[in-house]
C-alpha cells in the first residue's frame, strides 16, 4: 500500500501536521486575500493583515489551552505533537529574532 491509514500513523505525527496545517492554511489565504484585496492605507491595515493576524492568535489560544491540558494531567502523544509545531511556528521565529 503507498499511504498508510489514518490508524496506523502516529498520534505525535497526527497532531503536529494538523497544527502545521492549520498555520499553511492561514497563510495560504492570507496571500490569496493579499493578491485580491486592495492595498491598505496607513489607518486601515487591511483583511490580509487581519486574517494572519487571526491566525497567529488562534493558534496561540490552541498552544495556550494544549498547555494547560498538559498541565492538568493530559498528556496523549497528539498533544505533544501539537505543542511542538505550535512552539516551533510561535516561539521558533522570535527566539531568532532576539538572538
């Protein structure tokens, strides 16, 4: 069989691709909105701008409540792949930033 099913992939696999998704999406339609939006001005930031912007603090509320999952006691290997793509899209690009 070429692609494996669904069950026999790992949970970790499972949820970092499913956050690394959810970001490519985000991006995805930023840059489309961009190429179709009209340019902003400087008091209105435009949908492109708030689009990715929601992304971002979308993801950081799913990274925010998978912590605290992990925090209370709940710990499947899904939730440990999630926090590792959220960490490495969030924290990755401002760790290169201040170093």
């Amino acid at each position: 069989m070429a692609f494996p099913s669904l069950s026999s992939v790992s949970g970790w696999k499972i949820g970092f691709w499913s956050a690394l998704l959810f970001y490519a999406l985000g991006l995805v339609i930023t840059v489309g909105l961009a190429q179709v939006m009209p340019v902003a001005d400087m008091c209105n930031p435009g949908l492109p701008f708030f689009t990715g912007l929601l992304t971002l603090v979308f993801g950081a509320c799913g990274l925010i409540a998978a912590l605290l999952a992990l925090l209370f006691g709940y710990r499947p290997p899904f939730l440990m792949g999630f926090i590792a793509a959220n960490v490495m899209v969030l924290v990755g690009p401002a760790l290169l930033i201040l170093v």
